[in-house]
C-alpha cells in the first residue's frame, strides 16, 4: 500500500452528512464522513444494506448533494454547482455504472456509448469513432449494432462501461456493477475494471455486496449505519468479507487494505 | 447538444400499440376539423366564385336576395339601354333578365330538396361567361326544354340529357349539362324565362336583371344610377358584393366547426398526455440515467416535447389521409354535399380537401401535441436523478 501523501488526493470527503425524511421518520443515511482518496486507485465502498454505501458514492459522483460537509473532486467543490453545472461536471469528469446496465433500449450499442458525447462539440463521425473503440476496449466490436434487448447481462455491462469511458472521465464511479451477472461475468468486469485502472489510469470507485471485489481493488472502505468504519472496527469488517470470499484466494491475490485513506 | 431527434422518434414507434391508439384519436380529429374545413371552404368558394367582377345584379329595393325580388318588363326595358352596359357583337346590350323560382325536385335517394330553377334568355350564357354548356345543347325557347348544372344532374332523380324533369306545372327536358367553374350556379336548372314565367304564374315577369358593365367606371356609375332612380325603386350592387353577403351563413358555421374542432382537439390532448405521461411512468429510471450522464433538464423536456410532437404528426399524416379518401368517397357515394343556400334552395358543393384545410388541421394536431406533452415532458424533466435512478 502506498503512503497516503503519495499522491495528491482527486476526491476529498469533509464531515459529510446525509439525512432525509421518510415518512415521518429521518433517516441519517451517512454521519460525519471523512475520507480522501488519491487518483488512479480502484477503490470500493462495502457494507451492508442501508450502511450509506450508495449514499455516498451519490455524493461523489455529484447526482446527490449533502445535508452537511463538502465533497471536493479534482479541487471543484461540488456543492458551488446548481443542478444544471452539476449535471454538465458529471458529464465531463464522471462515467457512472449502474447495477442494471441502464442501457436506452431504443439506441444500438453504438448510440448508447455515443450518448454522452452528445453533450460535446464532436462531430457525428467523431463521436461514432470513440463510441466503436470504446467498444473495442471492452471486448465488444462484433456488438456495435445490436440493441440492449438483443445482449446478454454481461454483454450488456460492458456496453455500460463502455459509455462511462467514452468521454474519458478523471472518475468511474460503479454502482453494484456485478450485481446482476452470474459469477464468471462478474469476474470479467471487475477484471475490465482493474484493467481500465492499471492501462488507463482511472480512478474507480465501486459499491459492491461482492466479497470478490477484494481480490481487484486496491483498497475498500466498509460502511456501517452511516458511519465509515475505521481503525480496529475497519480491519475487522475487512477479514469478514475476506472469509465471506475464501481466505486463501484473497491473501493469494494481494487483498486490498482497509482504511481512511487510499 | 441534447438528445437526438432520433431518440424520440424511436421512442414513439418502440411503443408501437400504445402510439398507434393515440395517433389514431388524433387523426380523428384530425380527420373532423378536414372535412368540416373543407366543407366551408369549399361552400364558401362555391358562394364567392359565383360573382363575376364585372357584373351587378338588380333587384326591388328592399329584397335581399334574387328569390324574393321582383321587376317589371318596363323596369328591365329602361335599364338595359343605360349607357356604360357592355355589348355584344351584333351590338346587344349584355343584360340579363332572369326570374328565379325554387321548385322541389326528387333526389335519387328518394328525397325532395328546394332547387332553384333560372329563367333565363340566351344572353344569360354571355353576362355568365363562366357557364359553359359541356354536354348537349342550350335549351330552344317555349320548347319546354332546360339545362342543368353539374350538381343538379349528380344529385337529382332524372336529372340527365334526355329525361325529363318535373316541377311547376310543366315538363322540362333536359337537354344540356353546364359546368361553371364550381360556382352555385351549377346547382342550378335554366330554362326559358318567359316560359318559367307562365309556368310560376307571377304578375312580374323577372326576379331581376344581370347587367355586364363595359368597365369597372362604368359599374360604379350604372350601380349610381340605378339606386338613384326614382322610378322603379331598384337596387343595383355588385355581383361580388351579393354573393358574398350570400356566403355570410357560412362564418357563424365556421365558428361552430372550430368551436367542435376544438373541443375535439382537448379530448385528443388529454389521450396525447395520458400517453406521454405512462411513457414518463414507465421511462423514470432511463431518465435518471440520462440526466445523471449530465443531460440537462432541457434536453430531457424537449425531447419529451418532440415525442409528443411525432405522435401528433403521425396522427396526422394519418388523419389527412384518411380524411382526403373519405372526402373522395363522399362525394362519390352522395354526388356531392348539399348545402342549404340563405335562399332556402340547395347548393351541390363537392367537397374539397384543400392544401389550407390541411394546414389547419396541422396547426390544431400541432397544437394537440404540443399541450398534451407539456405536462408530461415538465415531469420528466424535473425529475432528480438521484429519485429516478431508484425506480430502475
């Protein structure tokens, strides 16, 4: 594990709260967080349901906001943005994953990468071009004009991840992306997901449930209720989900560390 | 840049069953406002064309129409050597005396209608050059013989060349078809007006006088002239100014067919928001997703808008279709529409699809479009990502 002053920190978590109301009740979704983590590191965010691990991974990728503290990504305070600068930050800085592919069922592979690039200057044939070799990148240029409905769960991730990295984003925020593939697609995009770290320098972040995401990631961060594990309490959230997975394999693969910093 | 028009598009044809159902409510009424648009156009055309620029009709002061006008022999002997009267070759004066009466006659579906039946003397073909006879002959004086217009012999039980025609007292054979370039005088049946005149049984021989005026100075004088003199109490006005007082019926009728257009138009609105509005439902987690990849709020509200739109275009490309076929089938299976005239006798219009009666019924669909969606696509677009993307 590097040393956290290593490298200079592209996300800054600073005593950020979430609360909201259901119902009558208020919900603290994240409690006094803080964390930074450094560019070009894969990283996850762990726990159980209801822990504040999508939670906050919105407040990161700027589709939520907090009820207090600051999230700051590459410097820009995310909370100094309306709705409409957020949205137009998001689609130059972040290519967001989700557990269910998320794909336009009306568009071709090739239009649903392109989408994003939508909302630059590029030309059609331009945009096109980028949206085929991203799709070379995850292994799908025999795929280019099929449509989602037409793919497999797995095909159809890649497709999704695909379109995160069209714009070539500083982030690549992943929401449960093996969530709903059988285990050797899951393998295969968490795989795709390293690589994308190791060839390409991206930043990763990824909520996950899956105890195999420990193998790939170079560091995991463990929620509980709200609150960020740390010290003691983090170490051991960690080892559970070693076990979870089969120690051996883990401490094979170099098991990521757990922590407030990565 | 937003989303491609593209996206909307195959969003509208993804849906195939659910568009198709609201296309269609929109092509009927797309299909309503046609056909009522066509039906006053072309009944206001038929009214407008009638008046020849040139010409003015003289009438009994007070009469509002050639039906309930009347004119004695002397009357039309004076007037029609006024100087400033067009002439023709053998230098006759082109005024026409003509008496109108309105006889029933049988329509081929067993019906009766009030037609109007012209006596007229051959200068009639002259002072109304747009009169051509196109099958048979003119009529032969006290022969008992008569033309038709077009309308008439489309519509009419025996209403065709060698039959004959019962109304009055007489018999009248037909002997000729005249077309008239569409206008009400096609709905129309000539016959000799002295022989007309005996038929109906009137103290005066004319209904009124049809004069060609030589110039348009000389309209204006010979329209001053008459009104001015104290003999015979007439009144001269152009025919353009008469017929289209004639036409004035037809305004408060096109109130109504916006007015039904109208409220046709809001029923279709609410089945094009109902749409747009299960499409929202359905589409919240592709919207989070959109709008989450940093798709604007606006992006997401026009392409919502343009979905709309494409449905209320596709209800229209059917609609105006549909609308041109019944129009043909229309006139076809009922040999035109009849259309009461202010002078209670029946005007045979074919019904005309024109390129403006479509241009309307584009703006309304338009419109349909445009309002159905606006709730919706607002919706979509206001949507936060963050509570979109929890529906996926």
């Amino acid at each position: 594990m590097e040393p956290v002053a290593a490298r200079e920190p592209l996300i800054q978590i600073l005593s950020v709260s979430r609360r909201y109301v259901r119902g009558v009740d208020e919900v603290h979704a994240l409690e006094n967080v803080s964390l930074s983590i450094a560019a070009g590191r894969f990283v996850a965010f762990m726990g159980p349901s209801g822990s504040g691990k999508s939670t906050l991974m919105n407040l990161v990728s700027g589709i939520d906001r907090p009820s207090e503290g600051e999230v700051l990504v590459a410097g820009q305070s995310l909370g100094e943005l309306d709705e409409d600068e957020l949205a137009e930050w998001r689609a130059r800085h972040v290519g967001l994953i989700f557990q269910f592919f998320n794909l336009i069922p009306v568009l071709d592979a090739r239009d649903n990468v392109a989408l994003p690039l939508l909302l630059t200057d590029l030309a059609k044939s331009e945009r096109l071009r980028r949206a085929e070799t991203a799709l070379r990148v995850v292994g799908l240029e025999e795929r280019t004009d099929h449509y989602p409905r037409t793919l497999s769960g797995g095909e159809q991730q890649r497709v999704a991840i695909a379109r995160a990295i069209v714009t070539d984003p500083d982030l690549i925020v992943a929401d449960e992306p093996t969530g709903d593939l059988d285990a050797r697609n899951a393998e295969a995009i968490l795989e795709l997901l390293r690589r994308l770290k190791n060839d390409f320098g991206k930043t990763i972040i990824m909520v996950t449930h899956d105890p195999r995401a420990l193998r790939f990631v170079d560091h995991a961060f463990h929620l509980d209720k709200g609150l960020l594990l740390e010290g003691e309490d983090a170490e051991r959230a960690d080892r559970a989900v070693q076990l979870a997975a089969g120690g051996g394999l883990l401490s094979a693969a170099g098991a990521a560390r757990p922590g407030g910093a990565a | 840049m937003g989303l491609p028009v593209s996206y909307s598009v195959r969003n509208v044809l993804a849906r195939p069953m659910r568009s198709m159902m609201t296309a269609g409510v929109i092509a009927l009424v797309v299909v309503a406002a046609t056909l009522f648009l066509g039906l006053i156009t072309s009944l206001k055309r038929t009214v407008a064309i009638s008046g020849d620029p040139m010409n003015l009709i003289v009438m009994r002061k007070g009469s509002d129409n050639d039906g309930s006008s009347q004119l004695s022999l002397e009357a039309y002997q004076a007037i029609r050597f006024f100087d400033g009267i067009a002439r023709d070759a053998a230098d006759q004066p082109l005024a026409s005396p003509e008496l109108v009466v309105q006889p029933f006659l049988r329509t081929k579906d067993g019906g009766r209608e009030n037609v109007l039946a012209r006596g007229v003397e051959p200068v009639a073909l002259q002072v109304h050059d747009k009169v051509r006879i196109v099958e048979g002959r003119m009529f032969q004086p006290s022969a008992g013989e008569a033309i038709i217009g077009r309308g008439v012999a489309s519509r009419y039980a025996d209403a065709e060349l060698g039959k004959e025609l019962q109304f009055g007292r007489g018999r009248w054979k037909v002997v000729g078809v005249f077309d008239a370039d569409g206008s009400a005088f096609e709905s129309e049946v000539w016959v000799d007006v002295r022989e007309l005149a005996n038929d109906a049984k009137r103290p005066f021989p004319y209904s009124g006088v049809r004069l060609r005026a030589a110039s348009p100075t000389d309209l204006a004088r010979l329209e001053k002239r008459i009104d001015d003199d104290p003999r015979y109490a007439l009144d001269a006005q152009p025919e353009v100014e008469y017929y289209a007082k004639q036409s004035e019926s037809a305004n408060s009728l096109y109130v109504l067919v916006i007015g039904i257009a109208v409220l046709a138009g809001v029923g279709a609105g609410f089945g094009a928001a109902n749409t747009m509005y299960a499409a929202v439902q359905a589409r919240t987690a592709e919207i989070g997703t959109l709008r989450a990849l940093g798709f604007s709020k606006r992006s997401i509200l026009v392409a919502f808008q343009i979905e709309a739109i494409a449905l209320a275009l596709l209800g229209f490309a059917i609609g105006a279709v549909l609308s041109v076929l019944l129009a043909l089938v229309l006139n076809a299976l009922l040999g035109g529409i009849a259309f009461g005239a202010q002078t209670f006798t029946t005007n045979v219009i074919t019904l005309r699809v024109s390129p403006s009666d479509l241009i309307g019924a584009l703006g309304l669909a338009l419109l349909v479009g445009v309002l159905g969606g606006l709730g919706p696509a607002w919706r979509a677009a206001r949507l936060r990502p963050i509570e979109a993307l929890r529906k996926a």
